[in-house]
C-alpha cells in the first residue's frame, strides 16, 4: 500500500477556519482515504511558525528528509504557497 505523509501549514494572512490545521488534516486524510493511501500520525508535518522563507519551516525540512530516506510515496497538502502548484503536482 502506498505511504502518504501530510503537509499543513498556518497561513498568517488568512486566519480563517476553513484553512485550520485540523481542517486541512480532515481533508488531507479524506483524499488519502479515497485514494487507498495509507496514513499515519507519524507522517502529519505541521508548521505553525511564520516565515517567508522555506528554510524557516521546520515542518517541511522535516518533510524533505523524511522523503530522502523513503518513509513514504507521496505528500498530500492544500494548495500552499510554499510548493509551487503545477500540472504535476495536484492540490485538494
């Protein structure tokens, strides 16, 4: 079964509850659900820190080793402003 890690992040500018850390999770395991994913806490990467600069998240450098040492196959994340959304890279 495929492994599929979570990526949520805090936006400081839009503090609205449909962009809450809980909310984003829901989403992201409901998508990993309908796809057959496997999820796991262990794999739920959660920045709450501002920063403007990838290199300031912690989360998502955490993300980045984590796939370099193949804890799992694929991210799920909302659309983000910290990952640039193309036609290779579908958002929920």
């Amino acid at each position: 079964m495929t492994k599929a890690a979570i990526y949520v992040r805090v936006s400081t500018t839009k503090e609205s509850q449909k962009d809450s850390p809980e909310h984003q999770i829901a989403a992201c395991k409901h998508y990993a659900e309908d796809m057959g994913w496997e999820t796991d806490e262990e794999m739920i990467y959660e920045d709450r820190e501002s920063g403007t600069n990838i290199t300031d998240r912690q989360a998502i450098q955490q993300v980045i080793r984590d796939a370099r040492r193949g804890a799992f196959q694929v991210i799920i994340l909302r659309r983000s402003p910290v990952l640039p959304a193309t036609s290779e890279t579908p958002s929920i």
